[in-house]
C-alpha cells in the first residue's frame, strides 16, 4: 500500500476510511497494518509489484491497474465496496496570469463535452458527465457510474485533518 504521508494515492485511501468509519475506520486501518508487507513512496508502485507477482495485492489507483490490465498482465482490479478514496485533476487560473482572456477561453472549452471526448482518448477514467466510456474502463470492469462506488470526499476536510490524520496512521504503523 502507498505510504499516506509521501504518497497522495495513500493519503486520499487513508482519509476515506477515516472520514467514512470514524473510530471503525481507524481499526479497519489497524487490521489491514498487520496484512501490509510493505509501505510504498508511491501509489502506482503496489500494483505494479502485485503485476509482477512480488505480492498478491496492491492497493493502488485504477490507472495504473487499468494500464496493466490492458498490458495483458494477470490481475484484476477490486474497487472496495466502502470508503473508495479518489483524487480529481483540477485547471486553474493564475491571478499572475499574462493572458487571462485566452486562459479562460481555454479553461472554458476543458470542461465542454468536446473536451471530454479528447479526455477519453487518453485518460482510462474520464467523469465528465456525458464523456465517453472508454473501453479500459469496460476492460476493469468499471461500473458504469462511479458515484456508486467512490467515497464521497471533502476534500476541504481531509487537508485540514491531514497532520493529524497522519500522526495517528503513524502511531498505529510503527508497531
């Protein structure tokens, strides 16, 4: 599993189970402890090692395990049926910005339907509404909405919690 103090991937599972089971979270996270061989700087590293059959599971992202699912290594993705972590890729515009207009104009056309499509030839999970399911998507076994199984995150929450969040995985990892 990613280290949650150098790895976001492990952050955002870490702060799912927390926020999502409280005090539960927090055993669920204690049990798992003694079934993790190891703790990763980064959160592609465990899929990649469970691909090459140094370990049965990685907890990972699914870009990764959909990368090599199509790869044609010899794993399948589980996405669990609680507490799901996730991350979003986010544009912004810098206030420092020489050329705000066109900036906008661009960031307005990213979140269009005809971006979603262009998304969708080269990201593996696109959750644009409207965009098109892309067949890696099919290939994992992704359901068709992801809402169903992804946590719902505050990610205000989560970054305000963080030291101390990672204060007490490290109290009960360090075992």
């Amino acid at each position: 599993m990613p280290d949650p103090a150098s790895s976001g991937t492990g952050y955002l599972q870490v702060a799912a189970i927390v926020r999502g089971g409280g005090e539960d979270g927090w055993q669920l996270i204690t049990d798992l402890d003694k079934n993790i061989a190891q703790y990763t700087s980064s959160g592609s590293k465990p899929c990649k090692m469970a691909r090459a059959g140094e370990y049965a599971i990685g907890a990972s992202f699914s870009f990764v395990a959909m990368q090599s699912i199509e790869a044609g290594f010899p794993i399948a993705m589980v996405i669990p049926s609680d507490y799901a972590g996730y991350e979003l890729e986010a544009s912004g515009l810098l206030a420092s910005s020489d050329n705000k207009e066109d900036a906008k104009r661009f960031l307005d056309w990213s979140l269009g339907a005809d971006a979603a499509d262009v998304y969708s030839q080269f990201k593996a999970i696109v959750t644009v509404p409207g965009a098109t399911r892309t067949p890696a998507a099919d290939a994992a076994g992704l359901p068709s909405n992801l809402a169903d199984v992804l946590f719902p995150v505050d990610f205000a929450a989560s970054a305000a919690s963080r030291g101390e969040t990672l204060t007490r995985w490290k109290e009960i990892t360090s075992d």
